[in-house]
C-alpha cells in the first residue's frame, strides 16, 4: 500500500514539474503556440487532480485498515479476557468456593 502511495505521490510532483516548465515557455508565447500550452496545462491539471484522488483514496484505505487492525487487537484482548475469567471461575469451583454458594441459594428457595 505504500509503495503504490509513493508512485501517486511521484507523479504529483511530475505533474508540478511540468506545469512550472509550461508556466517558464508560456512568458516567451504567443498566439497558437500560447494556447496549446494552456492546452496542455489543462490536461495535466487533469492528471493531477486525479493522482491526488488517488492518493487520498489509498490513504482513506491504509487508514481504515489501521482501524480494522486496532479493533481486531481489542477483540482478541477481550476474548483472552474471557478466556482467563472462565479459567478463573472454574479453579474457584474445583476449590470449593462456589459451592458454598450455591448451596446458599438452594437453601433460601
């Protein structure tokens, strides 16, 4: 995913090069040449606009599956807790202290 991020990223700062290029050739134009310079201007404003879509949308991505990951890690915490809470519950009913109590509440019915 950063990889693919980096490549986006590369191709703005493509983009950004030629526009200033263009921007230097069209102080010396004039005329047709002047307007197929903003021609070309248009069509990689174009492109970068895209590129930079693209570089939000992979970042939104890489994001989210932070996200993801982070839940998934409080889940499994919370299943190991379980796990330990009824480890605990049964070692207390092998000892003998949930038996007194559960006598107790037989006793009272």
């Amino acid at each position: 995913m950063g990889e693919r991020a980096e490549v986006m990223e590369g191709k703005v700062k493509e983009c950004n090069r030629e526009l200033l290029e263009l921007k230097n050739t069209m102080k010396k134009q004039t005329g047709a040449a002047y307007k197929q310079s903003q021609k070309k201007v248009m069509l990689i404003i174009k492109k970068k606009k895209l590129y930079e879509a693209q570089c939000n949308t992979l970042s939104n991505m890489k994001f989210n599956m932070e996200t993801v990951k982070i839940t998934n890690e409080g889940i499994n915490d919370a299943i190991g807790a379980v796990f330990i809470l009824l480890h605990g519950i049964g070692e207390l009913l092998k000892t003998g202290c949930g038996s007194a109590k559960s006598s107790d509440a037989t006793d009272q019915s």
